[in-house]
C-alpha cells in the first residue's frame, strides 16, 4: 500500500473528516512562528491545506500532495486562493524553485514506508531549499511506542460530523518489528449503522537512521526537537523534529 492508495487520504468520504480530527494545535502554532521572516514556504504533503493557508500571509506558499482529494478541501479552505497548489508527490516532485522555508509536518513523512523512498523526499526537500533556507518535519519517536494507543480500548471518540451527526470513531493497529512499519484501521460508524474503514501503513524511523540519510541528502540539522513545544529530543521523547539547513 502506498499513500496514493490510502482511502484515509484519497476517499472525500474520508477526507471529510481529517480537519474534523486535526484542528490546530501546537505544530501549526510553531510552524507560523518558525515561519516569520521567510518569504517563501513549500509545504510538503500539504494534505487539506492547514498549515499552508496559515502561512501564507505576505509570502509566496505552494502546497503539495498527491491526493486530489485533499487538495480540494485545500482550495476551498479561506484563504486558499493564496496559495499554490500542486498535486504531486513528495518523492519525485520537482518545481524548479527554490524556497526560503520547506516543511514536511503532520507526520507526513512516515507515510514514506522504505529507506528508498525516504531518502527520496529528502532529496526533494534538499533541491527546493535556498542557499540559507531552513527545514523542519517531523517523525513518531518509536521509542514511545505510540502505537500502543490505537487500539479500539485506548482509541474511542466521538466525532461531530456536520452532517452525520455525530459519529464514533476508534482505531486498531499492529506493529511489524522486522520492518518498522506500523499497520492502523480508522473506522467511522454514525447513529444509523453506517460504518466507513480504511487501513494504512506508517513507518517510525529512527533518530539516527534519520540523521544518515540527513547527512546523504546534503542536509545539516541545527536543533534537534522532541516536541512541538521547542523541548529538545531525548530518548523518550514521543517526536523527533529536525531543524536544518543546506550543508
């Protein structure tokens, strides 16, 4: 399975939901702050277009992702028409442009399930950085084990959905040892019965695997974060969020 066939992403009936469950928080917060003084932004997996729009204030933003049907939530978010808007896909996309500030956020970049692959979206970010652009994207800590928590017991939610009602929600998830990659459900059941389901896959690299592949992309890290609240990264910390620049 790939992002492209993810229905959690690619499905409107899905996608319906993800600002649903997605409201800001603490990302957004840092990525605008972390935003100020660059006067251009690529946001890689833009998804519904969240963080772009909010950036997007008196600089050039573009937007990218490989879903249309998130970029149609993105487009018609206020504040859309500010933004460029490019469907295309981490791994390969190629602009021509360089930028003042690329950020890859939502976990956007666990998504990404080989090494190969991986290496190639930091291959994206290192040829759309300006000579003293900087980076930052974030990846689960698999040492916080996180994944223990999508399980139907731990996961259970409600959802107010504007046209369903509300809705229940709860996730179930498997972790694969060999590989590092997590398998997780989402379901969606409203008051009439109606279930909606989709099955994705996450890889959870880790630190040190990410700062070799950093360092073959031709990327150098600043700061080491371990939480969206600027705490530096630590063992236990449950994200690894790297800041960088061209080396």
């Amino acid at each position: 399975m790939s992002l492209i066939d993810d229905r959690l992403y690619i499905d409107p009936e899905l996608v319906q939901f993800y600002d649903l469950e997605n409201d800001g928080g603490a990302d957004l917060d840092y990525c605008i702050a972390f935003a100020e003084g660059a006067l251009s932004v690529l946001d890689l997996g833009c998804g519904t277009g969240q963080v772009a729009v909010a950036v997007a204030s008196g600089r050039y933003v573009t937007g990218v992702d490989p879903a249309g049907a998130m970029l149609d939530v993105a487009r018609r978010r206020p504040g859309g028409e500010g933004v460029t808007w490019v469907e295309g896909d981490a791994r390969h996309v190629r602009l021509g442009q360089k930028f003042d500030l690329v950020l890859l956020t939502g976990h956007a970049f666990q998504v990404f399930l080989t090494a190969e692959d991986q290496q190639a979206v930091l291959a994206t970010v290192a040829s759309h950085l300006a000579p003293e652009g900087r980076f930052i994207f974030d990846s689960r800590n698999p040492a916080a084990r996180e994944w223990l928590e999508w399980v139907p017991e731990k996961s259970q939610r409600t959802v107010a959905h504007p046209s369903l009602g509300t809705v229940r929600a709860w996730n179930d998830a498997a972790w694969d040892e060999a590989s590092g990659v997590v398998t997780y459900d989402t379901f969606y059941e409203a008051a009439n019965g109606r279930r909606i389901h989709a099955e994705s896959k996450i890889a959870f690299p880790e630190r040190n695997r990410l700062a070799g592949m950093l360092d073959e992309a031709g990327l150098a890290v600043d700061r080491w974060l371990g939480d969206w609240h600027g705490g530096p990264w630590t063992p236990t910390s449950r994200e690894i969020i790297p800041i960088g620049r061209p080396r």
